[in-house]
C-alpha cells in the first residue's frame, strides 16, 4: 500500500499547488482574450493552466516536480522552460520518459531551419542547446523574446555550454571577446572540457584587441583544454598575422601577447610581460642553417644586380615603372598572383612625416618612392582595411657587424627574393625578411633547408589532432609556416589542405611530411589534398606521398584541371627535386584507403600500378574521373588489383566511360575478395546491352561474397531492372544485400514489375534499395504500390523527384 498512498500524496500535493495558483493564472489569461479585438478566445485546459504555474514557480517547486509521479510529469514536461526541462532529463529518463519529440518541436519552433538529409541527429536536446548557444554568443537571438527561452536564474551561455561539441567563429572574431571575459570565466571553463571541434569560417581582417582575445581562447581551449580539431573555411584573403596566430597556437606553441593577461593555470609571473619574439619571429627568424657553394654565388650576384638596379632607379621614374612592370610579370610565371598576395608597400618603420636623417643616401629614398608607387598601384581598390605587413625580425642582441639594410621596399619587389635567401648580409645573425627564403631550392628532405629555425623560445602545449584548411589561398609565409609546423607536429592525425592553391609550395609540403615521418610517435593517419592545378601529375604526386608517408593508412587526392602554369617544364619555374620524383621502386607501405580524382587526360597505367603494387593493405580504392589510352590500360589495373591486393573489399569508379570495357566489368564481378562494387555514371550500357546484361547477371549470380552493388547513373531502364532481378533468382548463390539504382530512368509499371518478380521467387529481405531520381512520378498510384510490396523483402529509400528535369536523357533513350 506503500506506493499507492505515494501516489495519492503526490497527486494531492500537485492539486493543492493548482489551486493555488489557478486563479493568478487565469487572471494573466484571461486580459489579453478581453482585449482581443476577433472576440474572446476558448479558455485553456484546467490542467494546462495549473502546468504552467508550476512551470512559473519551478525555482521553489523543483524538487516536489521532479518527484511527480511518471503520468502527471509527462504533461509537465512541454511547459517547462529550457533550462528546467535539461535539468529534469535525467529524473525524466529514470520514469520512462523521452524529452526528444519536445526538443524537436523546440528546435523547429525557434530555430526555424531543417537539419541537413545527411545529418543523423541522435540527440535533439544536445543539438538544440548547441545551437542555441553559438546564437546567444554572436547575439542573433532574444532569450527575452520568449518565455521559454528566459529565466532569470539561470545563465543562457553558461547553461548550453556543457552541451557544445562544436563551436564556430565568424567574420571579425565575433565571440572571442566575450567568452575570455571575466563574466564569463565559468563558461570558458566549461567549454574547455567540452569542446572537440572549432571552425572558423569568412574571417575578416581583425584588429589587435580581438587578437588578443582569440589567443586566451585558443589557449585555454586547446592548451588546457579537449579541442582536437581546427577547420579553416573560406577565406579568401587570410590575413597572415591572423593565420600564423591560428597555426602555431594549434601546433601546440604559445606566448602571450604583449599587454595580455596572463594565464592562470600556466601560472604567469608577471602581468602583461611582452613575449621576447611573436609567433612570425620564431618561425621566420634570424636564426637560419648556413647557405651551400651554389646559395651563396646566387647570392653574390643577387647583390650585385641590386645595387646596378639601385642606381637605375634613382635615374628617373620610366626606368622605375618598366622594372615593376617586368616583376610582376615575372611573379606571375613562376606561381605568384600579386593580386592575391600584395606585397607590402614599405617595410621601412618610420612613422608617417619623420624625417629622414641626413645621412641617408638619396638611392634609398627613390627606392622607397618607387616601392610604395608600385604597391599602391597594386593595393585594391576598396576601403576594406588590409593586413598590416610584418616587421623585419632584427638579429639576436649581442651579435657584431650587422648592418641595417635600407630602401628594402624596392628590395621586396624583385623577382629574386622569392627565389635565393637574401645575399650582402653576414653569416652570423643578420636580420632576413618574410619572403626572402628559397622557394626553388629544395636540395634535401630536412625543413631546416628552407631557412626556418626551430621553435625553441615557445612554451610547448598539447596540441591538437585534426587540421583542415578548406578554400584558404596560402601565400608563400602562410605555405613557409605551416610546413615548419608539420615537420615538428607529432601529435597530428589527419591533414585536410582543400582548394589552397599551393602550386610549387607543394614541394615544401613534400619535404615537411617526410620529416615529420621520420620524426619518432608520428600519428599522421589521413592526408586529404585537392587543388586545382598541381606542379606534378596526379600519380606522380600520390608516389611521393606515399614515399615520404609510408605509415599512412588513408590518402583521398584530387586535382580538377592539369596545370601549365605550374609544369616543371615550363621554362621560369623550378624543377621538382629529384628525391620527389625519384624512379626507384616505391617501398611497401600501410595504405587501407585510397582515393582519387582526375583532371582531364589519359593517365598512365603503369605508374597507377606501382602504386596499387606497393599498397598490399588496401582495403578500398576509389578512382574518379580516371582516363586510360585504352581499356588494355584498365585491365592491367585490374590484374594489379587482383594478384597484389588481396585484402581489397570496397572499389569504386565514378564517372568513368567504361562502354568500351565491358570483358573487365565482367572480370571485377567474378573477383570473390571484392565485398562492394560501385560504377558511378560509367556509362556501362550504352553498348550491347541486349548482350551485357544477361553476362552480367550470371557473373553476379555466382558470387557469393559480393554484399553491395551500386549502379547510379548508368541508363539501366526498365528492362535492364528486370534483367537484374534474376540475380534474385532460386538458382542464384548471390549474396547481395545493398542494390542502388539511382538516377536510371526506371518507370514505375517497371519497378512494380521487379517488386512482384521478388514476391514470386520468395527472397527475403535483402537489405537496401535506393532509388533516388528515377521516373516515378510519372504515376504515383503505381509506384507507391511498388514500393508498398518492395518494402515487405527490403528498406527502400527514395525521394520525390521532378523527371521532367531529366527530358534530354529521356529522349536519348527512346
């Protein structure tokens, strides 16, 4: 009797708290239906009124609420407030109770945008509260605007924080400020054990302050805290104190910057203490290994062109205009868009109006002149304001004999310093400029050759494990930087460079992975690299990846067009180093996934061979726009695939004209090891298709082992469904439980057809069956009763979807 009398009490007590609470309630309800000007409006349920005075007064009735018995709180729960109704999931969850369908109306209700297709969301209350805080930070949402959204017990940053997974930073750094607050110092803690990933995407040029801030989050979030991802998304223009600032930061280095508050859990002694070099010092230092014979004979007679220039420039300004004129021709050969990429318009340091000392000689300010004309021409247009330029890194305190070189605004502007290390200066610690590093020179697989020096004046920190750079142009600095990171950067995973325009800079890519591979605990897994232009073909580039990354178990590469720009054979620019291109044997590696995308162009067979030769672990492989001279070609790829990778289940092609090959189609579908076969819009019928169908169906009807089939894109027809039904067959040992016939021109009476073919040799369920962009709403009568008896044998996912998009491809097939 001792849980009815609970009950009762519960009930009575519930009872006794709408009472007193109904009439305060009804008042508030009842004013604005009396000034309501369509009449007044039905008065709300008993029960809905008495919710929402509990829901009104949860500060003091929390603790009976939470004890209600499972029925009554069921209809408590969608009156609640955010804040309550997270703090009531777990006793909700101990009576049998589920708060999703409440998130999801919650989320449809205030956030008003549909989650992607793609997107599975598991948790609606996790979603819904990462959301919100991310509006609540960049300020797009009124907490006030709706009671379900205000409380003034609680703190809406504070309370979504532990729920954020994922964190996103836009524009001018909006939020960074805010959450380094002291307010907020509580929420910035939370994040730190809760965040995994932070994005950041269209960065805009950002003053110092916003800077600063951005440098406490990312160091207590990374440094002290869980983040093990950073993404960069689409940034046209980075700014590249900004972009150092991000880089280094996630590499594990830090100081503080000057004037900055200092780090509690580091323990700071000092308040404000300026770090003794910022990030671009450390990676773009004085400190550089000595220059060989060659290096510093260029340099010599780099000198001396310089100082014969020099003289031309002070002569007069036509001679001035025809030498900025042949630069930047010049910079556009070799790889350097100057539009991209301006240089800076003086890197003297003297403020606007000083004088300059007489004993300066006159070449030095024609120089200046001339340099600052020429970056204004090149300066955009717009008022939007442009990264500053940075400083030149004077040498090390104590060091003899340097000299300070003057007029390097017209220094900066020749073609030569993006080519050799800047000559005249003494070897033993004289300042170096940004840019001024070798970018042709690349004679061995140690990063130090490209004259940065190690990060040593930093404090070391945990650093993160997944980087991605998506459509961010990396200058030559930016491409310097990162490089010098990644030869050090043991504790990174996986490398996603997307869209980044790299161009020769790609070499330096090369070299720094090799490094960081022979470095002891790398964990690089994953590298996915894709470009529009690549100084190397395709398969070249995929060899010496795999050369300099032997330990990597998934490589996805992709270059959309071949390059004429950046071809090593075009006179102007570099030759790759030999140890890139080498002829030698490619050693055996651990590469389980690969996946490529081809421009436009027959590729050479033997060398994808090498390639698959040396790749014994591979599992999947995935080739996308693949041209061979001749099907001979593809069928020595696929020998290749049979007799050195064993282990291989999952393959795929996509777009791809295979018309021509169909005795290899056969052969793949004979392959007992290959678990899933995919040919993606290869046009397999289009030839002899009265004949390829019934060989390709007794080839599937003898494999046992193959489990998945996708057959997207390639004019299948009603009658080629039918013949594939066979497969299904009573006298079929086939094994196939995946079947995807997208976009196939496949009419309804056709796939009801197939359905009652699959009814009648009793099959049973076998899995899925996609059928996305086909014809089917010609009749929807018919295909709903197709798909009605398709779904007793298997899942089917379809869409609806418009055919009358797709009237040219229809009437190719009539």
């Amino acid at each position: 009797m001792a849980a009815p009398e609970a009950w009762r009490a519960r009930s009575c007590w519930f009872c006794e708290v709408a009472a007193a609470t109904t009439m305060e309630a009804t008042s508030r309800e009842a004013a604005p239906a009396k000034s309501s000007a369509s009449g007044p409006s039905a008065p709300p349920a008993l029960f809905e009124l008495c919710g929402r005075a509990v829901s009104a007064h949860m500060g003091v009735l929390e603790s009976g609420v939470w004890a209600l018995p499972g029925p009554i709180l069921q209809s408590i729960l969608p009156l609640l407030n955010i804040y309550y109704l997270e703090r009531i999931e777990e006793t909700a969850l101990k009576k049998g109770l589920s708060t999703q369908a409440i998130w999801r109306r919650l989320w449809d209700e205030l956030m008003k945008t549909r989650p992607s297709s793609l997107e599975s969301v598991t948790c609606w209350r996790a979603k819904f509260m990462e959301a919100f805080f991310s509006h609540v930070l960049r300020g797009t949402i009124d907490v006030s605007s709706d009671r379900r959204l205000c409380d003034q017990r609680f703190s809406p940053l504070l309370h979504s924080s532990r729920h954020v997974r994922q964190l996103t930073i836009c524009n001018m750094l909006q939020g960074a400020t805010e959450l380094v607050a002291e307010p907020n110092r509580r929420v910035l803690e939370t994040l730190a054990s809760s965040l995994h990933t932070l994005k950041f995407r269209h960065l805009l040029f950002s003053d110092v302050a916003a800077q600063q801030s951005l440098r406490q989050l990312l160091h207590q979030l990374i440094h002290h805290g869980a983040v093990s991802q950073v993404s960069l998304y689409s940034w046209p223009v980075p700014e590249s104190a900004l972009f150092i600032l991000i880089l280094t930061m996630s590499a594990g280095f830090w100081q503080p910057g000057p004037g900055g508050p200092p780090c509690r859990l580091c323990g700071e002694a000092s308040r404000g203490r300026a770090p003794s070099r910022d990030e671009g010092s450390l990676l773009l230092g004085s400190r550089r290994p000595r220059r060989d014979a060659a290096e510093r004979c260029a340099a010599a007679l780099m000198a001396s062109r310089r100082k014969s220039e020099a003289k031309q420039t002070a002569r007069g300004a036509p001679a001035a205009r025809v030498t900025r004129r042949s630069t930047q021709e010049s910079l556009t050969a070799g790889g350097t868009d100057p539009k991209r990429e301006p240089l800076p318009p003086a890197t003297s340091h003297e403020a606007p109006g000083t004088k300059r000392p007489p004993s300066a000689p006159a070449t030095t300010s024609s120089a200046s002149a001339s340099s600052s004309t020429s970056s204004s021409k090149r300066a955009p247009a717009s008022s939007a304001p442009q990264p500053k330029p940075l400083k030149r890194f004077k040498r090390a305190a104590g060091k003899k004999g340097a000299r300070t070189r003057q007029g390097s605004g017209a220094e900066s502007e020749d073609l030569y310093d993006f080519v050799f290390i800047v000559a005249g200066e003494k070897e033993d610690g004289e300042e170096m400029e940004i840019g001024e590093v070798a970018c042709g020179a690349l004679d061995g697989s140690d990063p130090s050759c490209l004259g940065l020096p190690a990060l040593e004046a930093s404090q070391r920190f945990r650093s993160i494990s997944t980087l991605e750079l998506f459509t961010v142009p990396l200058s030559t600095e930016a491409a310097l930087t990162l490089c010098h990171l990644l030869s050090s950067w043991v504790s990174l995973e996986s490398l996603t460079l997307s869209y980044n325009g790299l161009g020769s800079n790609i070499f330096r890519l090369l070299d720094s992975l090799r490094a960081l591979s022979s470095q002891a605990g790398c964990r690089l897994r994953a590298l996915h690299l894709s470009d529009l232009f690549s100084p190397l073909p395709i398969l070249e580039l995929t060899r010496a990846i795999v050369r300099a990354l032997p330990l990597l178990r998934v490589l996805s590469i992709r270059v959309d067009h071949p390059s004429q720009r950046d071809n090593p054979a075009v006179p102007g620019n570099a030759g790759p180093p030999s140890h890139i291109i080498g002829d030698e044997e490619i050693p055996e590696n651990c590469l389980e996934q690969l996946e490529m995308g081809f421009p436009r162009g027959a590729q050479p067979a033997p060398l994808l061979c090498s390639v698959l030769k040396a790749s014994g672990s591979l599992q999947q492989l995935s080739l996308d726009s693949a041209t061979f001279a001749s099907p001979q070609d593809f069928g020595l790829v696929l020998q290749t695939l049979k007799e050195y990778n064993l282990a291989l289940k999952r393959l795929s092609f996509h777009d791809m004209n295979l018309a021509d090959c169909q005795s290899e189609v056969l052969f793949l579908l004979q392959n007992l090891t290959l678990q899933e076969i995919t040919f993606s819009f290869c046009r397999l019928f289009e030839k002899r298709p009265a004949q390829f169908l019934p060989e390709m169906v007794a080839a599937m009807k003898g494999n046992s082992t193959l489990k998945g089939l996708r057959l997207p894109g390639n004019r299948l027809g009603n009658a080629g469904l039918l013949a594939l039904a066979d497969v299904f067959s009573e006298d079929s040992s086939s094994s196939l439980c995946q079947l995807d016939i997208s976009s196939n021109c496949i009419k309804p009476d056709g796939l009801l057809e197939f359905a009652k073919r699959l009814e009648r040799w009793g099959r049973g369920a076998f899995g899925h069956l996609r059928l996305f962009q086909n014809w089917l709403d010609q009749d929807a009568v018919t295909a709903r009763e197709a798909i009605r008896r398709l779904r007793a044998t298997c899942h089917v996912v379809s869409d609806s979807w418009d055919s009358s998009q797709a009237f040219a491809d229809y009437v190719s097939t009539m």
